[in-house]
C-alpha cells in the first residue's frame, strides 16, 4: 500500500486490461442509463452521434475505478474529494480498457497535518489507444507515520 510519502509528481501507474461485453453493457444500462444507444443495439446504429451499441458513460467510469483500486494501491482507500471527467470517445462492445494515470500535483493538507491532497490525470484507453475518459481527480492520502 502506498502512502503519501512514497508518492511523487510524475509517478505513472498502469492497469490491467478489462474487457467491456455487450451483456455487461446492456445490464449496467438497464439498471442505470436505460437509453436506447446503451440497450439496443438495431436503435443505437440510427443515433446520430453512437451510430452503435456504446456502453453508459457512467458505466465506463465504473469500470475505471475497478481498475484503479488495482493498480493504484492507495493505504486507506481512494477518497475522493473533487473530480472532473469527460468521455471524449464511446466505449464499445469487445473494446479491451485499460488505465493509465499519472501524479500531476502532491500538497500537504492546510489542516491536517497527517494527510495530504494528491491530484492525478487518469486516462482510460481500448485496445487501439483511443481515450475513451479522461478525467482529473484530486484524493485524500494518508501518511505513513500516523498509520
């Protein structure tokens, strides 16, 4: 596990591969974002943006933080406290996700002196490299020595 101390700007980390299904897809829809261009597949290929089956946007993000609490071994949890999140491309059926997040900022907290804030680019990517969320997180991370 890793604590505010053995963190760096600059630091990269990367996730495992995971691949979205159309079952998948459509379950998270149906339960979350039950849209058409999520949950039928003849339906979505007339959006005029989809033009296809295209996981939630939500669901992606889901997906996300999967992979980040695996590669990202924060001690005490990835607590958010401010995040911003675009999906500049749709996540398809069979598409192979992984993550990729690099250290951009590390600021001691003003009023607690046994954690600081961590601010880090995570970039979502399929199998040909495309960035399917981009999104800027800033978390809570403790140190070591008030474990």
């Amino acid at each position: 596990m890793l604590y505010l101390e053995d963190l760096n700007i600059g630091d990269r980390f990367k996730s495992r591969d995971y691949e979205m299904t159309l079952e998948e897809i459509k379950t998270f829809a149906h339960l979350y974002d039950p849209q058409v261009f999520h949950t039928d597949e003849e339906l979505a290929k007339a959006h005029p943006i989809f033009q296809g089956i295209a996981a939630s946007g939500w669901h992606t993000s889901a997906v996300t933080m999967r992979l980040w609490t695996e590669c990202f071994p924060i001690a005490k949890g990835l607590i958010g406290s401010e995040t911003s999140l675009r999906w500049p491309r749709p996540t398809r059926p069979g598409d192979q996700i992984h993550v990729e997040v690099e250290i951009v900022a590390i600021s001691a907290s003003k009023s607690r002196n046994d954690r600081g804030i961590v601010s880090y680019i995570t970039q979502a990517k399929n199998q040909f490299g495309d960035v399917l969320l981009i999104s800027t997180t800033k978390i809570v991370v403790f140190k070591r020595e008030f474990d």
